[in-house]
C-alpha cells in the first residue's frame, strides 16, 4: 500500500472514529434525557401538591399556592434542602446537598448514574440558606432541563418579564424569594463560588459581580444582604465559561 493511501486510510478512521464517539455522546444524552424526564415527572407527581398542605412540614408558595411535601422528598432522599423555581417554572427542580461537590455531578436524586446530575447546593454552604453566599449547580443542557435554561437571563428582553426577575426556593422551614441583580459569563474562578467573607471582601465581592452584569439592575446590595448564586457551564466540551446570576434575599 502506498504512502498516500495509509495517509487516507488513517484519515478516514480517525473520522469514522469521532463520528461513532459523537454518536456514542448523542445517544448517551437521549438516554439520560429520557430517563431524568420521567424521574422528574415522577418525582413533581409524588412531592408536589396545590391544595392546603397536609403536614406541618409542608410549606405553600402562596404565590401560585404550590405546595412541596417535605416528609415525602426526605423520605426519597435525605440529602434535599429545598425546591427552587425559576424561568416561568423551566428551573423547577429539587436542590440537595452533599458532602462534597462531586456527588451529584453525575448522579441522579435517587443516587443513581446519570450524566445530567442533580441540582445540588455548595457542600460548605449552611443547609437552611443562610450563607452570605449560597451558590447552587446544574449541568447546562441541549434542551434546556436542568440548568440548562439560565442562558436566557443573556438576553436583552428576558427581563421584560418582571416575573424573570424573582427566584423561589422553597425549604421545610421558609418560602425565600431572591430578585436578580447580576447575570454574566465568566472564566471559572473561586471568588463567585465563595460561601463567605469577611465585611470587606464581601463589598469587594458585590461591587465586581455588579459590574460583570450584562445587565443594570436597580436594586441596592450591601454586606448586611444573603446572597444566592446560581452556576452552570456556558459553551460546548469542558469550556472553562460560566454563565454566573446572582441575586439577594428579598423575602422570607
């Protein structure tokens, strides 16, 4: 065989090779997709209600009187701290905790593998939510399940919707509403996944994710302020970006 054609022929199955890897990707997501699609139905089907709670530790949204079964989530998985609803209800999922933040990268609520995770809060952050800064994580998604969807806090007109401004998490003890006052990209670093500060590097803190935004917000942060911070990759691969959106407590 001549030089030429050994060149081709390792063309052809380095080609053939990244297609059946990009295929093998492909149909990994679909199969993860389909399975965390039904987890959730089944999972809203048996934690969420709308009438009047039926248990103490049952807290309504009185919002849209939503309602999460608290004993029934723990009794799914201890790990749980709260629910969170964002986007018109496209973030609407439990939030765990673990004792590291490699656990439900790639595990599901109930433990099991799978590649899209759970929404899962800081280990070091305090379960009740109240950190200086409680940073919370989900996979950023094709489709927009999980994290997937806080790419649209980019653009220009998603705050027309004064409804996009508010995040609901809901806990055993409180409804806590948080209204957004940074939304950007950014290059991975520690500083916005920090739990907590001293005075003065929490107002250093605040004064640079105010001036990332994307976005001007009209809402005052100060030291004295909790805040909530979401986290999911922007781009395709292991990208180093960030989509980062900050908000503070408003209501508890």
């Amino acid at each position: 065989m001549s030089k030429r054609k050994v060149i081709k022929a390792i063309i052809f199955f380095l080609c053939l090779g990244g297609l059946l890897y990009s295929m093998h990707n492909l149909v990994t997501f679909f199969i993860n997709n389909h399975r965390n699609v039904n987890l959730q139905a089944d999972l809203r089907e048996r934690v969420i209600n709308t009438p009047a709670p039926t248990n103490e530790n049952a807290m309504p949204n009185e919002a849209d009187d939503f309602v999460v079964d608290f004993d029934s989530l723990m009794q799914i998985n201890p790990d749980s701290v709260g629910w969170i609803k964002f986007n018109n209800n496209q973030v609407n999922y439990p939030i765990v905790q673990a004792a590291d933040n490699d656990f439900y990268l790639h595990r599901d609520i109930h433990g099991n593998a799978n590649d899209l995770g759970t929404i899962f809060m800081d280990f070091r952050n305090n379960r009740d939510f109240t950190s200086q800064n409680t940073i919370i994580y989900g996979h950023d998604t094709p489709n927009s399940t999980m994290f997937g969807s806080l790419g649209d806090a980019l653009a220009a007109d998603f705050f027309d919707d004064e409804a996009n401004n508010q995040i609901t998490i809901i806990t055993p003890e409180a409804v806590l509403e948080w209204q957004i006052f940074s939304v950007y990209t950014y290059i991975v670093e520690d500083s916005f996944s920090t739990p907590s500060f001293s005075e003065d590097e929490f107002l250093a803190f605040i004064n640079v994710i105010k001036q990332r935004s994307v976005h001007e917000f009209d809402l005052d942060v100060g030291t004295s302020d909790r805040l909530l911070t979401l986290i999911t990759c922007y781009g395709t691969g292991n990208t180093i970006w960030r989509t980062v959106i900050h908000a503070k407590l408003v209501s508890e």
